[in-house]
C-alpha cells in the first residue's frame, strides 16, 4: 500500500475463517476437528462463502476507494481473543 498508493493502486488483503464448502465440510464438519476451534470463535461457527465474497465485493469496488492497507479477518472473531 505504502509503494503503490502513488500509483493508484490499492493493496489490502481478506484473512477468513474455514469457509464451510462441499469439499471443506469432509474434515471440518467433524465434532473433534470444529469444536476446539469453534469454542474459540465469539460467533461460534464457520464462515459460507457469501460471507467472504461480500467484503471483498466491497473492497473492490468505489465506495471503498480510500481503504488501502487493511488486513481484513473474517474469522468470527477468532483474532479478537
């Protein structure tokens, strides 16, 4: 961000969660893989795919045109603790 921002260039960066797919749901939907990580997350569950593809939707477009440098968690609140 700090070398681009010249340029007009945006530099951020998305940080999720397991995001609960078809192919992710195999091993993270098992009770003793999720539960120590989810008793660690304040809102308790996985992240959907919507839930990821909306704020990077966001970063993408103009309304977000002076956000640069943002290291964005989407992890339930994981990060917070």
């Amino acid at each position: 961000a700090l070398e681009l921002g010249k340029y007009g260039i945006r530099v951020n960066s998305v940080n999720p969660t397991v995001v609960m797919t078809p192919i992710s749901s195999g091993h993270w939907s098992q009770p003793h893989v999720a539960e120590p990580f989810l008793k660690q997350m304040p809102l308790g569950r996985w992240a959907t795919e919507d839930e990821i593809a909306g704020p990077i939707v966001f970063l993408l477009s103009d309304t977000a045109s002076m956000i640069t440098g943002v290291s964005l968690p989407i992890d339930g609140g994981y990060t917070c603790r």
